[in-house]
C-alpha cells in the first residue's frame, strides 16, 4: 500500500507509486480482441473485424480545434509500433487532415520530409511553395468537394509551419539536468521512454491538443516462459519516466488542466499459461484489467470498480474501452453524443458512456 490513499501497487512500480495520491484507477475494464489487434481496439473502440472507425485521438481533433497553428492537434510519439496498427492513430471518415501526426525525436529531423533539403536556398523554397499554393489555390476551386485534396493542401501548409516549431518543441537543449533525470534521461534504459514523455510535456505546453504515446518498444519474448522477466524489464524501462511525467506537470500547474491516461490493450490471466513447458507465464485477457488516469477533473488516489477474487472478470457492467473514451472527451470538454459528422452523430457509432464516478 502507497500513499494517503492506501491503494495497492506492485513493486514493480516503485517510482509511479510515490505519485499515487494523484491517481485515478478504473479497475474494472474489459475489451473483446485478445491478440494485438486490441492496441488499435483501445484506441477506435472496435475489434479488428467489426467496421473501423476514426481514433479518440482523431475524435479530440476534429471537436476541439486548435490552440497553435504551427503544430500538429494530434501528435504521436513512438507508434504506431507496426503497419497493422496504424489504424490506432486514423480518422477514416473524420478526414486525413484530423489524423495523427508521428513525430521523431531528432531535431534535426523531427517530420520525415519536413526540412529543406541542404542543396536547395531558402528563395527555391520559397518560390516552390509559392507555385505550390497557387496550384492548390486552382484546384481547390475546381474539385471543392475532394476531401483528400484539401487535406493533402493544408498538411503541406502545416507541414511548412512546422519546420520551425516542431525543432523547436522538441529541443531538450532549454530543459535542466535535474528535469533530464526526473524523467530517466540521464539513464540508458529509461531515456527511450523519458524523451518521449519528455517531448509530450513540451508539446502540450505549446498547445497540442492531444499526444499519443507509445512509451517503450515491445520486448523481446524468446518464450512465454520468460514472460514475468520481460514485464519486469519492460516496467523497469517506463516508472521512471511515467512518474517523472506526473511530478513535472503537477509542478509546473500543468496537471490542473492536462489529462494523463495510461492504459495497456488488455490485461494478463490470473492463473498459470504452461504453454511449452513454461511455469510463469500469463496469456492476454481481455475479460477484466485496471487502466489509470491522472489530471484535470479526476478524483485524486481514487479507485473504480473491479474485478472477482480471482481477477477473471469485471464486476458488475465494467467498462468497454468506449467509456473510457466518452470519459476522456467529456474531461476535454466534448460531449461524444453531440459530436457530429456529416449528419453522422457519434452516439449511432459508439455507445460509450462516461464513468461519472471517477469525476470532482
């Protein structure tokens, strides 16, 4: 037990765990993909087989608008991990101009394509562009209707504005060592996850509506028997950063008006996997698992809901992802069931309803 709250937390978790008191779990989620097509589930609300719909990151885009129009709404650190996951971070039918943006963190290189290239002066550029805008100018009057075309013209007018404040965001030259070692710069096996969150914390002070994170790569997995291994390794790789991440902005009055979330695809059995001899692995389980959330509007060293006294199911309804969803849009100030495209209302697509319990 941690904190003034008491809540439970493995021991893997020794760093997240001194920020508990600013946590909010919802213990008590349950999803229906069991392979890794649940990382795209979690974020679009359907299982790989059902109709695809646009991201809750896509969502958050296209209801909110922007607060900086020389950075992406949606920006995406880290992912999609592969090409079948890419549809984790689309908005489909919303229009491209409302997916996610992947962003390196190179600052040199930051968008793929996005600087000018060393042989080519800044008066090439400038004429490029120019003759650019007044083709785009000419065909967005002859194919008004083309949502494609108008989305591939201003993804190149942002793509522009960028080149100056995407560098510029992700530039850690600014931040203090002690800010580096918060967040496990400063250490070989945390500084993947640690620029990354780092790099988020930067972007969201800029203006950026909503940051998708992947924090660490996947393990290795030579077999399920080394399973509890790997996951200890792999937390190892993020609780410093994670938790650096919660400190920072909850020093910096950030967390008062930012949503954290961070939540896994599905959870892992309670009991054994003796799948090729292995004695401690554990198979994916979406019938019942705890995701957490900190930030603007939320309880405070809370916990909702829960699962049986094995850890099989989720007690009472549960949640489907799409109430965390519907939860997360609500903090951010969209109501999902007004939220409409093309006479198309978000409640006929997704029936997610706030978890009200966890809310101030």
């Amino acid at each position: 037990q941690h904190g003034e709250c008491g809540i439970e937390m493995t021991d893997w978790w020794p760093h997240l765990a001194t920020q508990i008191d600013d946590l909010c779990f919802v213990r008590n989620m349950w999803t229906t993909d069991n392979d890794h097509a649940a990382e795209n589930q979690i974020h679009t609300g359907r299982h790989r087989l059902g109709e695809q719909q646009p991201s809750v990151g896509a969502w958050a885009d296209y209801g909110l608008g922007t607060l900086n129009e020389n950075l992406p709404k949606f920006a995406v650190l880290g992912g999609p991990t592969r090409s079948d996951t890419r549809v984790s971070i689309e908005s489909l039918y919303l229009g491209p101009q409302h997916a996610g943006v992947p962003l390196t963190l190179d600052p040199k290189n930051p968008l793929p394509f996005g600087q000018r290239h060393a042989a080519q002066s800044l008066e090439e550029q400038r004429r490029e562009y120019e003759l650019i805008g007044q083709l785009n100018a000419l065909s967005a009057v002859e194919y008004p209707e083309d949502q494609e075309l108008l989305a591939r013209i201003r993804a190149y007018e942002l793509a522009f504005r960028m080149q100056a404040a995407v560098p510029e965001a992700i530039d850690f030259s600014q931040e203090t060592e002690a800010t580096s070692k918060l967040y496990g710069i400063d250490q070989e096996a945390t500084k993947t996850a640690g620029q990354r969150l780092l790099a988020a914390r930067r972007l969201v002070e800029r203006g950026v509506r909503f940051v998708q994170v992947f924090p660490s790569p996947y393990g290795v997995w030579d077999s399920h028997q080394k399973l509890k291994d790997n996951h200890t390794k792999l937390c190892g790789t993020v609780d410093r950063p994670v938790a650096g991440l919660i400190q920072d902005l909850k020093q910096r009055g950030l967390l008062d008006e930012t949503l954290v979330v961070f939540c896994t695809e599905f959870g892992r059995t309670p009991g054994l996997e003796l799948r090729a001899g292995g004695k401690d692995g554990r198979d994916h389980h979406p019938n019942g698992f705890t995701i957490w959330m900190a930030g603007a509007g939320l309880k405070k060293g809370y916990v909702h809901g829960a699962t049986d006294e094995l850890g099989y199911h989720a007690l009472g309804e549960g949640h489907y992802v799409t109430d965390l969803h519907a939860t997360v849009l609500h903090l951010l100030g969209v109501d999902n069931r007004q939220l409409e495209v093309h006479g198309r209302k978000r409640l006929e697509i997704d029936h997610g309803q706030v978890i009200h319990d966890i809310l101030t």
